[in-house]
C-alpha cells in the first residue's frame, strides 16, 4: 500500500521540467543520476551525461537555413490528424508485450490518460517540428521521442550538471557538435539547433549500431560505453533483463521509457489515450537576416510579439542576437514567410539594421541608476518596464528595457 501511495502522489506531481537558465560554464559533476524513489514519468529524469564524440566528429555543422531562400529539408505542411497520428503510423507496431520495466512505464504514463493527453498537446508544435527534422534525415520515429524524456519538450529545461535544452547536451558534447555555448550565447537552448546537432550525433551512432534502441541507449550512456557493453553480452536489448550488460539503471530505464511511450502513441485506443489533433500553426527554422541584432523591430514586422518571438528562441540574451552570428531562429510558418518576404526588400531590411535598441545589456559595473541616467529616463520607470525593485541584482548579460511594453 505505501508503494502505491507513493506512485500516485508522483502521478499527481506536476509534470513541468524545471526551468532555469544555465550558468555561463556548467562544470558536470562525477555522478548526475537522479535520487533515489519514483519520479513523476512526465518530469524529465537525468540521464548519464553524454560523452564527446571522437575528436574531429562533426565539427563543421550543414548548412542551415536562411531567411531569403527555402526553409530546410521537412515538409512544413500540418496534417489534420497531427504530428502524434503520423508518429503512431511511423512506429508501427512497437511489440508492447514480455518486458516488466517496460510495462511499469507504460502505466506510470498512462494510468492517467488525461493528464498524458494534456502533454502530448502542449508539446504537439516542438515534435512536430521535431518530427519532421527525423522524417527528413530517414532516421527511426523513435528519436522524436528522445525530447519527450530528456525535457518534456521545454526548451529551457535544465538540471544540476550542466545539461540543458530541449535534449540535455552537456556542454561539451554541444560544442563537439557544432553548437555555440557561452555567456553571450547557448545554442543548447535554441531548439532549431539543438535539435540539429542531436539528430547529427544520433545519425552517425545509428549507421554505427543500426539499431534504434542501441543508438538511443547511446545518446543517453554514451555511444563508446554501448560499444564495450556489447562486447560483454549477446547483443539483445533489454531493460528487464539488463541487456546489454553493465549499464547503469537510469540507462536501462531510458530505453524502458522510450519503448512505453512508442507503446502508448502506437496503440493509443488500446490504453485508452486520445491523440490530440493538427490545430497549430507548424514551427519553421529560418537563419536571422544579416546585420540585424536588435530583434524587437524585426518580431513587429513579421506580426510577431517580442515576447512570442523569445518564447520560441529561449537562448536569445534579451531581444539581442550574439555578435559574429547569425542564428537560427524558430518561427510558426506564416512568420517565416513574412521574413522571406522581407530579406527580398533592401530598403525596410536597412530600416531594421539601423533600428536603434529598446534595451540595454548588462555591463561590468553597471547600476540601475546609472543606466537609468545615461539614457534620459526615470529610474521609477526603468523599474517598472522591467518587474525590478531598486534593492533587485543585475548581472552582466542581463537585458533590460529602456522603454515600455507596446
């Protein structure tokens, strides 16, 4: 009796990821797997850090999209049964049957189907996207679902060790592949790209291990831990049964959650889960334009909130792009469109460039009322547009308002 309260107080858990922006060096400790106890299935557990792949590995990224030419390799259209219908039709019949671990998960996710609707509709816009990216590489629909249990979908996911974003890179396995992370900049926390440098990392173990479940084995302990793993065992994959040997249990529940989730989307109606269905405006990457930093001008003239345009590009410092870079931003498609449609029209992209900045970036030494005073304004205000106090810490990257809300 007192394991079942608990499994149904972690059912009643909340199921957000924790959210928090990472520190501009995240060292990783020795050891970052989870307490132990029963955690709530739709929480992002913390996985064995990802190692670096091999020296040299993918160190010039393909080239991504840009906002004046077409918009990468995925269809962008929506399908009316959704992104969670075409996933149940891509992973088949995932052979849901004869392994315990697994079983367990697929009742942690599902006992209550309402609340596991509820996260596949708040997460439909990202794996679609997410979705699309694996259909166009040809790469197995199971990765699509790697996010699911890395971060619940939330891009700003994070946890002790260092490893954030939409699919938990560590810091150096992000620049290993390709991905920017600093204080100005962490590409981790820009889904587009991250989403990119993963499916790279899991494109090259896959043509390795042609197994979908080794490869995911692999992103989460490590691809060189899998390889010396199978030298010890018979090559099975199994969570019950701890196949491949002398892995770590968060290992083998990682691939026993995977197996739960394609069970539970493949076979919806057995367990009796709707899928929600295509009622979002799909997700675009598009390369910012060139010689634009400030971003509020830019979300204004693509019908675009600057908070709507942060939301989905969370590794923006402020509305500010990094200097020396032109990132890939997401946008819904219609907003992709305008921007095509503006990067062909020389004088309004002059207009944008020269567009002076609503804000202000955190300097070393900088005070409130100093920045209040350099730039003509009320210190009673700056606090205001910016939720502050006069006692509240800045810290140097921070971006401040210099004017109110439009």
């Amino acid at each position: 009796m007192r394991r079942a309260a608990v499994l149904l107080m972690a059912l009643l858990a909340a199921c957000a990821a924790p959210v928090r922006r990472p520190p501009p060096e995240a060292a990783a400790p020795a050891d970052t797997r989870p307490p132990s106890g029963v955690v709530d299935p739709l929480a992002p557990p913390s996985p064995d850090p990802v190692p670096n792949p091999p020296s040299g590995a993918l160190e010039t990224p393909p080239t991504e999209p840009d906002a004046a030419g077409k918009q990468g390799t995925a269809d962008e259209s929506i399908d009316p049964a959704g992104p969670y219908g075409r996933l149940a039709q891509a992973l088949g019949d995932p052979s849901c049957e004869g392994d315990r671990q697994v079983q367990r998960w697929i009742g942690l996710y599902g006992g209550r189907p309402e609340r596991f609707e509820a996260t596949l509709a708040q997460t439909q816009p990202l794996l679609d996207y997410v979705l699309r990216e694996v259909e166009a590489r040809e790469l197995p629909a199971q990765f699509a679902l790697l996010p699911m249990i890395e971060s619940t979908f939330q891009p700003l996911a994070g946890r002790r060790g260092g490893a954030f974003g939409l699919w938990q890179l560590m810091p150096p396995t992000a620049r290993s592949l390709g991905l920017r992370v600093d204080s100005e900049f962490d590409a981790r926390l820009a889904p587009a790209a991250a989403t990119r440098a993963a499916l790279d990392y899991l494109e090259r173990m896959h043509a390795h291990f042609e197994d979908w479940r080794l490869t995911a084995l692999g992103f989460n302990a490590g691809e060189y831990r899998i390889r010396a793993s199978l030298k010890q065992g018979n090559g099975n994959v199994s969570a019950h049964a701890q196949q491949p040997p002398g892995l770590s249990a968060v290992s083998y529940d990682y691939i026993a959650k995977l197996k739960a989730l394609s069970c539970l989307i493949a076979e919806s109606e057995r367990f009796g889960i709707d899928l929600p269905e295509g009622e979002f405006e799909p997700l675009v990457a598009v390369r910012a334009p060139e010689g634009i930093r400030h971003l509020w001008d830019l979300a204004e003239s693509v019908d675009l909130t600057p908070e709507r345009l942060r939301s989905l590009n969370p590794a923006l410092n402020g509305m500010v792009l990094p200097s020396g870079q032109r990132p890939v931003l997401l946008l819904p498609s219609s907003a992709a469109a305008r921007l095509r449609g503006l990067a062909r029209d020389p004088e309004r992209m002059e207009a944008l460039r020269s567009a002076p900045a609503r804000g202000h970036q955190v300097r070393n030494g900088d005070t409130l009322y100093a920045i209040a005073r350099r730039n003509g304004i009320a210190l009673r205000d700056l606090l205001r547009w910016n939720g502050l106090r006069e006692n509240s810490v800045i810290r140097p990257g921070q971006w401040l308002r210099l004017q109110p809300e439009t």
